[in-house]
C-alpha cells in the first residue's frame, strides 16, 4: 500500500490548524455552542423552512424593480432638507431692496416643518446640539421677519427647557462647526431681542471650544484657496472679510462648497447673481426648503456601488453602477474627489471609497493622491482639520489594501490607519464626526480581522447584513441629514430576500454533494465530511450566485478529488509511483486494456475514481466538455507527478473546470490569438501557482507577515485590477484572483474560525437577523 502516515499535510482542504482567529467582530462569541452547531453541519438539511419559492421571487423582482427606480432617478443625490440651511436662505432680503423675503418659500416651509415639541432637525433621531441649531435658527428666521409668531414661542420654549442638555452632548456628535455657527446664530438672537438663556454655563463651554479652534485656523487662508472654512461663512462672521477675494473662490455653480447656508450667508454680503441662481436652483428643487449640502452626486454613487456591492445584490444593477463607477472615474482628479463634480475641497474620505471602487472596477488610479491628505506621519479627512475620525480612516485602510508593488504611499496609509483604528476599538471609543451607525464597530472590526485577500463575497455579505442600518443611519454635517439612496430599508429587504434564495440552493447543493460523496464512497480515499464542507463552503462563499450552480459544484468536487489523491498517495510518493498513477490515469481515459507494468490496486481503484467522476460530471454538463476536461486534468497531474507538489498549477486546474461549466458561450478552455496575451496567461498561471506552493508551507496568519506572500498577492493584484495584462478577459482574471483568495482564506484562518463562518453564512437562518 502506498498510503502513508507522514504527518500534516497540505492541500486545498486538508489544513494544519493555525492559532488565533479574528476578532471584533463576534467571530469567538459561544464556543462551545458553536461547537455542537458545527458537529451538525455535516447532516443533511432536508427539513428546514423555507420561503415558498413563488413568493419569495415575486417579492424579490418587486424589490429589484423598486431599487432600479431609485437609481435610474438618481441625479444630483437624494438628502434630506436640513432646516438649519432652510433658515439661512429664509434670512435672504429681497436683493432688489423690496423689503421682503428673497425666497418667501424658505419661511413656508419652516412654518410648516416644526416639530410638535417645538423644535426643528431631524424627527426620528433628537439630538441636543441639532435640535437647538436648527430650532433657534429657524426662529431667527421667523422673529426676523416678524411672521408665524405662535411658530417662533413654541420654539423659543424648547430651547429655553433643553439648552442646559448641550453640556451632556459629545462633542464628536454635535454638527460640523457647531461652535460656529451657534455662536454666530446667538449673536443674531441677541440683536433680536429673543428671550433665551444667552449666558447659560453650556453655552460658555462651547464657545471656549470656539475661541481655541479659531486660533487654530488660517483665517488668512480664507481669501487665498479654497478650504472648508468657505463651507461655513455664515458661522465665520467676522471684521475684515474682503468679498472680492472670496468671490474668487466660488464654485462653478455659483455656491461656496455646495452650502446653502453659507452661499445665503454670501448673497447677503454681496448681492452676487450666481449665488443667487444656485439658490434659487436648490429652493426649486426642494419646494422652498434647502438641504446641508447640495449637490452630493459623487458622494451618493459611490457610497450606492459599496452598499450593493457588500450586501451581495450589486449584480440586479450591473449596469447602472458601471454607470455610477464610470462618473467617479470622468471626474478623478490628481487631487482626489470630492462629494459633488462642483467640489473644489476635495477629501480623504471620498478619494479613498474612489479610489478602492475605480480600483476593483479596473480603471486607472495613482495611489499619490493620498499624499495630498498626508501631513508628516498621520492622515487627515481635510486640510486643518482639529479631530481625526473613524469613517474616513476606516475606508482609507480598505483603500489600502487593494496595493500594487512599489506603492509605498498606501503602505504607510495601511499602517497608519490600522493603529488608528486598532486604537479606537482597543478604547471602544466608536463616536465618529460624520455618522451614525451602530454597525460601525462590527464594519471596522471585520476590516481589521479579515484581510482583503481572505475576505470571501459571501462571508462580507453574511456580517454585512448584520452592518447595514438601512434608514437609522444618520449623517453630519452642519446638521444631521439622510441619505435614501445610501440608506433605506429596501436594499436590506432585498438583500435577505436574496440571501435566503441562494443560501437554500446551496444547502440543497450541500445535501446533493454529501449523496454524491457517499455513492463514491470518498471516506475510503481518505477525504473526510469536514473537507467536504470545507470545499462546498469556500466554492458558495465566491461563486454564490443562483444561475452558477454547475460552477460551483464543480470547483467544490475538484477541490475533494485533490484531496482524495493527496489523501490517498501522501507526501512520500516516490516518482516511481506518481508515473504509473499517471499512466493508469491515461489508460483508464483512453478505456485501454492492461499493458506492461500494472499498477497496484491502490492506483487503480483511485484512478477509476477520479476517471469515474469526471466522467459523470462531463454527463451533468450537457455538453461534450470531456477532451478539454481530461486534458486540464491531465497536465496538472503531470506538473504534480514532476516533483510532486499537489498545489502546482492547482489555480490553472480549478479555472479551466469552472470554465467548462459555465454558461454555454463560455464552455471553452482559453485560446488566444497573439503570443502577448498567451504570455499575460502564463504569467497569471505561474504566479498564482507559485503563491499556493508558499501557502502551502506557512502557518496560519504568518501568510499576512510573509514578504514574499505580500509582495506576490500584490503582484497578483495587478495583474488582475491593473493595465498590465490587456489580452486576458476580466472575468477570466478574477477566476485566478478569486480562486487564489480562497487559498489565502483557508491559510490564513484556523479550523474554529472556518467553522464558525461556515456556520454562519451556510446556516444561520438570515431571516432571522
């Protein structure tokens, strides 16, 4: 017999067990009833409830329809009204010297929008600071022009009851220039003669807070280039402001940094037509109200194409998000993004979810953009700023994974964001300046603990249904605003819809896959249910979509018939042995009778089983794919019966089979009609070969320390999101990096971990979050 026992060996499934597993993101919470949840998975799921097929489609194309009217809608971007910039556009006199109300809508609609304690902000989230900015400066607006008096009492009452709460806010919580623009409003409240506490000890508080940052600030800088000091004029308001210089610095639609209030603010000061015209476009376009910022189209496109992406629905809107990519992409600039094409500040936080998404969509991008957002050794969200914050550093360090060699600059972003990051949840300290969203530690957490080279499609999806606030997630800036294109309640319903879906078709895979290994009786070739899972797992995990079904099987028994040869024949093979299981093979193929030299039982009985299976799965395809099939196999068998390294050339193999079992039009091995594009195969074909040979021999999250592993996985990355192999087909390319992935994934975590993912993404019922 040939079967050895010589110690732990490797090969797609068959792992050594590697110590620790992420955390932070609920992956080691119940041990020990994780484990009895595990022992389970290797039955059958015939039993479990599912949504009835017919209705759970209706819904799910109702859902789809639903989404696909949002997007086609989508303009300039969906926010909210803030009534705080209501206000100020409400403050606007006439500039023909009428006496009365520039936009008299502005006032309607703040008489209209309080709320019934009296206040005005967002009515599903209170929050001090915001109710009592945007209460005294809608009844500023009101007392100013003398109108809706019983409007203007009901407010001055709420904010004389709740402005002592201000000293129990968090200063990371409170809008974008608070100390600003409350103070500016203050001022103006006072020269109204309003009765409210002015010299309450909160407000004293607040207003230190102010005098520090001004001294902070390069005021002189305000009338040189633009910076976000020309997003808040109004809470400025200070002696020596030359307009000229200002006006200078004017967006090309007429605003200053897209602000309503800040452009009002503006219009007072100079009478100037094209703010003006920007107000009066915004008044139209929100019936007489105006929202914090305006337009925000880059800002929702690109925020729409990650959401989508994560919950795993982004391929019902192929189309329309290449649509939304292609837009970030006209307006890429070597300074980086902005919110809106308008922009003339441009920010870390949006440069960063551009960059990651025109990255991965394979246009072109120069990671030296981060340079502008880099200050000695930390990063910032904007030039000046006083506080550093979690969302922008957050999607900076997801930028920075998706490096090629050489790139120094997202390196150092990498660190740098990292132990930022790692700071914050060693502290839980989770506030962040720009949102609300109570999944932020557990979106952060899954950043950290799972490397971008190891993050499976499915196993993001699974934690980011649970991420995902859908309508609860609030925004900051000069006041808490929503955005309904980023967050609703209708990508989460679809999104679980579609979870549900495929997840029973892969459980009915799974019980399909278990009947097929006992009927070839595999646990006498040494392949265990557990490897079984493992490969069904990590073949659902990527390839997860409904119609891809013949694909996923296939990559799933490839990977057990690997195992079943490694497992049968060991590592101590002797060259001799591995030639007569190749010759065996090749006879048994070519049905030729025994000649010469006959193999042992061993190598027959195996040979006969890989034929076997191959045969079979030849016959599921529905098309003669047997040739092309035998042959992928057949020189991968010959690369490993050189010196018999089981992981050599295994990428090429399990490309070529999932080819063979694609759609029609694409059951084809790769041909290539120049030597370059043959080249740029061969190069894809090596590299990802010579990658799973290093995995083979590191342990664990020592893959992630690697150099070599590092420096070839970014190569790889190249290769597949950059512009160095044009000949090959895209999706061709992401066979290699996906299958590549799957390895990485099953180095890098140990055996508890894998079955806690399996369990959660194969088994938890989503239904149920």
């Amino acid at each position: 017999m040939l079967r050895t026992n010589a110690g732990p060996r490797w090969t797609y499934l068959s792992r050594r067990p590697s110590r620790g597993g992420p955390e932070g993101f609920g992956i080691h919470q119940g041990r020990k009833a994780a484990a009895t949840s595990v022992g389970s998975m290797y039955d059958g799921v015939e039993g479990r409830d599912t949504v009835q097929k017919a209705t759970m489609l209706s819904d799910i194309n109702m859902a789809v329809d639903k989404v696909r009217t949002m997007l086609e809608l989508s303009d300039d971007g969906e926010i909210s009204i803030s009534a705080y910039d209501t206000a100020w556009v409400a403050l606007v006199e006439d500039v023909d010297g009428s006496g009365r109300p520039q936009f008299p809508a502005a006032i309607e609609w703040i008489a209209k929008n309080q709320l019934e304690d009296g206040s005005w902000g967002d009515k599903d989230f209170s929050s001090s600071s915001d109710r009592i900015l945007c209460t005294l400066a809608c009844v500023v607006a009101l007392k100013s022009w003398q109108i809706h008096s019983h409007e203007s009492e009901k407010g001055i009452k709420f904010l004389k009851e709740n402005i002592s709460r201000l000293k129990d806010e968090d200063e990371a919580h409170m809008p974008s220039g608070f100390e600003n623009t409350l103070h500016a409003l203050m001022a103006t409240a006072r020269d109204l003669e309003m009765e409210i506490p002015f010299d309450h000890p909160a407000l004293q508080e607040i207003y230190a807070r102010r005098e520090i940052k001004f001294s902070r600030c390069r005021i002189d800088m305000l009338h040189k280039v633009p910076t976000t000091l020309l997003y808040s004029l109004e809470g400025i308001q200070m002696e020596g402001l030359n307009w000229e210089n200002i006006l200078r610095l004017q967006c090309d639609d007429g605003s200053f940094c897209t602000s309503p209030s800040s452009t009002a603010f503006a219009l007072m000061q100079t009478k100037d037509p094209k703010c003006l015209d920007f107000l009066n476009r915004v008044t139209q376009r929100f019936d007489g109200g105006a929202p914090g910022s305006y337009p925000v189209e880059i800002f929702e496109r690109l925020w729409v194409v990650d959401r989508l992406q994560r919950l795993g629905i982004s391929r019902y809107f192929k189309e329309k998000l290449e649509e939304f990519v292609d837009y970030a992409s006209r307006h890429w600039t070597t300074d980086g993004l902005g919110w809106t094409r308008y922009a003339t500040v441009r920010d870390v936080d949006d440069t960063a979810m551009g960059f990651r998404l025109l990255r991965l969509h394979g246009r072109p991008v120069s990671p030296e953009v981060f340079e502008k957002f880099k200050s000695d050794d930390k990063f910032f969200t904007f030039a000046g700023e006083t506080t550093d914050s979690v969302t922008p550093m957050h999607n900076l360090f997801r930028a920075s994974q998706l490096r090629f060699p050489g790139e120094t600059i997202l390196e150092t972003a990498s660190h740098y964001a990292s132990e930022f990051l790692t700071g914050k949840r060693e502290a839980n300290d989770w506030l962040d300046k720009w949102v609300i969203a109570e999944g932020l530690p557990s979106e952060v957490g899954y950043a950290l603990d799972v490397p971008f080279y190891a993050s499976l499609p499915r196993l993001e999806t699974r934690y980011y249904l649970e991420q995902y606030g859908g309508e609860s997630t609030v925004w900051i800036g000069k006041s808490y605003y929503r955005m309904a294109n980023i967050d609703n309640n209708v990508y989460i319903e679809l999104a679980l819809m579609d979870y549900n879906k495929c997840q029973s078709l892969h459980l009915s895979e799974w019980d399909a896959i278990q009947r097929w290994y006992s009927d070839w009786k595999l646990d006498e070739f040494g392949v265990s249910r557990k490897c079984l899972l493992h490969s069904i797992f990590v073949a659902a995990a990527t390839i997860f979509e409904p119609e891809r079904s013949m694909e996923r099987i296939a990559w799933a028994k490839s990977a057990v018939l690997v195992e079943a040869i490694s497992s049968s024949l060991g590592d101590a093979i002797s060259s001799n042995h591995r030639k007569l299981f190749l010759r065996e093979f090749d006879r048994q193929i070519k049905k030729e009778h025994f000649f010469n030299e006959r193999a042992n039982e061993v190598l027959e009985g195996l040979a006969g089983v890989v034929v076997g299976i191959l045969d079979q799965m030849t016959a599921e395809a529905g098309s003669d794919i047997s040739l092309p099939l035998c042959d992928a196999w057949e020189k991968w068998m010959k690369g490993w019966g050189e010196d018999g390294e089981m992981n050599k050339g295994i990428v090429e193999l399990l490309v070529c089979t999932i080819l063979l079992f694609g759609s029609e039009p694409t059951r084809h091995l790769p041909t290539f009609q120049d030597t370059s594009s043959y080249q740029q195969y061969r190069r894809l074909c090596d590299l990802t070969s010579d990658i799973c040979l290093r995995l083979a021999k590191i342990e664990g999250r020592e893959c992630a320390k690697d150099p070599q592993i590092q420096m070839e996985m970014q190569l790889l990355s190249e290769l597949v999101f950059g512009e160095l192999t044009p000949g090959v087909d895209r999706d061709l390319k992401m066979f290699f990096f996906e299958i590549t992935r799957g390895f990485y994934y099953s180095t890098y975590f140990d055996d508890f971990a894998i079955d806690q993912h399996i369990s959660k993404v194969l088994f938890d019922n989503v239904l149920d979050i």
